[in-house]
C-alpha cells in the first residue's frame, strides 16, 4: 500500500535512508560513524524541513511496515531543506563533515525526486505484478503531475536499478553530472508544455 509517511515510520524509514547513503558511498559523510548517521536521520526525519523528514516522504507498507520510500519536492524548496543539516549536527553535538552544504541539484522548473529506494529483501517482490520499486516510481510522477512543474528530474548512477527502471517511465538523460566526485546522469520527464502561472 502507498501513502503518507508519517512519524511512526521513523525507524524503518531512517534505516531505508541510512542503507541508501552508504550505498551512494558520499564522501562528505565518512567522517560519521553509522550510529552517528542513524541518529541524525532518525532525529531528522522528525523535523518537517529536514531532506529526508517525514513531510517528503512516501512509503510502501507490506504487512504494516514501510519497506520501500520515495522523496520528492519541487525545485523550490531545494535550499531550505539542505540547511537542515547544520542544525541537526549541531543538535546532535556531532562535528560536522567539510563540504556539508549540498549543491543544488534539481533544476528550476522540476519536481525533483530526491531518493528511491525499496529494502534489499524487497526488490524481487511484486504486488499485482508490479515491484515495489515501479509502484513508488509511478506515484512519484503522479504526485510531480499535481503540481505547476514543467518536469520531474532525478539523479542517477549509470546502469543503476532506478536508472533502467526511469527509462521504462519514459525519463530521458540530458546532463551529465559530478556529485561528490562521482558520476550521475540528470533525468527528466517532461509532464507539460509550460508551467501553470495561475494558482
């Protein structure tokens, strides 16, 4: 089932977020311990402007767990969700890496999806013949097409998962990108011809 995330989730979700950082291997959290990192995202996962704080999130429950997660916004709210970091290693009284603060990523007119990821004992299931992984991907699309954005972005590694999954949607590469020294693909999808300038 896909919904909301909600505070309750915190655990598991901290843990889907925990996984896929030290997958994505980013230089400027080595420094952390895994405690360290488990704790800033379960702490921030309870603060509404954090990146990966609850009101961002969607999750795919199975037997009343999230087992998979989608984060997503618009372009907009970028830069104020990024300086959440700060506080959190602050309140944590952790020292914080070099190089903290993170480069904006999604594109002006974009609904971005920040983090996809389904947990590992998870990833070759499917309900009503679909994976976990499709199901999060299409609800994302869905939530980009309620908003004003002109199209939905997303970074991914080359022949990752997410990238050849992104191409079954109909996402199309068209920036090459260096993100903490490591290769990236920026994708998008275009939902429509121009952004809606009525409210």
């Amino acid at each position: 089932m896909l919904r909301d995330a909600t505070i309750v989730d915190a655990d598991s979700v901290a843990m889907l977020v925990l996984h896929e950082l030290e997958r994505r291997q980013l230089r400027r959290l080595r420094r952390l311990s895994k405690e360290q990192l488990s704790q800033l995202l379960f702490v921030g996962y309870h603060q509404p402007r954090f990146r990966y704080g609850y009101p961002q999130a969607r999750v795919y429950q199975n037997q009343g767990v999230a087992v998979g997660v989608a984060y997503g916004y618009p372009a907009a709210v970028e830069s104020t969700l990024d300086n959440q970091w700060t506080a959190l290693f602050a309140r944590l009284q952790v020292t914080p890496p070099q190089q903290l603060v993170v480069t904006p990523r999604a594109r002006p007119d974009e609904w971005y999806l920040d983090m996809l990821t389904v947990r590992a004992r998870y990833q070759g299931k499917t309900y009503q013949q679909k994976w976990f992984d499709e199901w999060l991907l299409g609800d994302a699309i869905h939530r980009a097409k309620q908003t004003t954005a002109v199209a939905m972005g997303m970074d991914v590694r080359p022949g990752s998962q997410l990238a050849k999954l992104a191409a079954q949607f109909g996402f199309v590469a068209v920036e090459r990108r260096k993100l903490d020294r490591q290769t990236y693909f920026h994708l998008r999808l275009k939902l429509r011809e121009k952004a809606d300038t009525q409210l």
